[in-house]
C-alpha cells in the first residue's frame, strides 16, 4: 500500500485546457480530458493504495463531473480548494460535505499536517505564496509560513512545480498522475 498526493484534476473543467495548454491541450474535449486523467491516476494507484487530493477536484457539471472520481483507484481523501463546494470559503459548505463522500471521498481539514519520511510537512490546497494568477488570492485561506516546516500544495497549476520548501502536487506538473509519498521523501530529503 501507497501513499499518494495530488491536486488540481478539475474533471470537467472545459476552459482547463486553454490555461494549462501544455498538460491538457492535447485533449480534444473535456470527456477525452476526464478519461486521460482517469487513466493517469490509475495507472500508479492501486485499489489498496491511498491518495490525498489537495482540491480542486471538479468543475462544469457537478454529477458528471463527480461521476468520473467513482472510477478512480484508492482509498480517497480531499482537502477542498477554492473550487470544491465544500471549501469553507463558499456558500453553505456544510451542505456539502455528504454530497463528497457519497461519492466515495472522505474530508480532511483544509489545513493538515501529516509526515513523510519522517519530515513533518504542511498539506493544503493553497502554497504557502503563488499563484496562477498574478497576485496571490485567498490570503486568508492560506496556512502560515514558520520558515521551517515544508508544504505539499496545489492551486498553481503549472506555474512552479517545487518552490523552496513548497512542493505543487498539482496534475498539470506530474503527467496529470499523482504523486508517491516516496517520490516527496526524496525531494525533502534536499531540503
């Protein structure tokens, strides 16, 4: 059994592909760009393993778009992102938290500290700075930086795929897979 982590899917998420044209424009719909990302994740992740996602997971037609995460490999896990439903940062996000594990994900807060090899590391959807944007939003949302304790993000999309102590996790920087524990261990391990 693995651990994964992974961020930013954003399955159904038409306009995807005309930001992230490096990772996603090759797709000539969003249904060829769900399928693809389904086939990525699980190509490395196995029934037994886990995965994080750090949010962001889905967009356009909420039912469709939900429908393909039933398809995905793993005991699954969401921190919400600035685009899932129940990110406390929108309306009635409570409602919500049901509707996301019926479809087979089980929440974590949107601010979450777990170890990997050994290293205590900071997970949320948001990096500790940047953006895809030009300024950085959700500045609220955002957990502290200490100066010391490394963070697993997404919300970039393809901007950075590591930034000093801040590792993007995000699909559009992994070859739309996620990320292995072990492959994170190694990077902290330079740090």
């Amino acid at each position: 059994m693995t651990r994964f982590f992974s961020s930013d899917s954003h399955f159904g998420h038409e306009n995807i592909r005309k930001f992230c044209p490096a990772s996603r424009g090759h797709f000539n719909s969003v249904q060829e760009m769900n399928e693809g990302l389904i086939e990525a994740w699980n190509r490395v992740v196995g029934r037994d393993d886990t995965v994080i996602h750090l949010g962001d997971l889905a967009m356009g037609n909420f039912k469709d778009s939900m429908a393909c995460s039933d398809r995905l490999n793993g005991k699954r896990f969401l921190i919400a992102g600035n685009h899932d439903r129940h990110w406390s940062g929108a309306k009635q996000p409570a409602k919500w938290h049901e509707v996301y594990a019926s479809y087979g994900w089980a929440p974590l807060p949107e601010r979450f500290s777990t170890y990997i090899g050994g290293i205590k590391v900071n997970l949320s959807h948001f990096p500790y700075d940047g953006d895809s944007h030009e300024q950085d939003r959700h500045a609220e949302f955002r957990m502290k930086d200490d100066g010391i304790t490394p963070i697993v993000h997404g919300h970039v999309h393809d901007e950075f795929a590591t930034r000093g102590r801040q590792y993007n996790v995000g699909v559009d920087v992994h070859n739309l897979q996620p990320v292995s524990e072990d492959e994170i261990a190694e990077w902290l391990r330079t740090l």
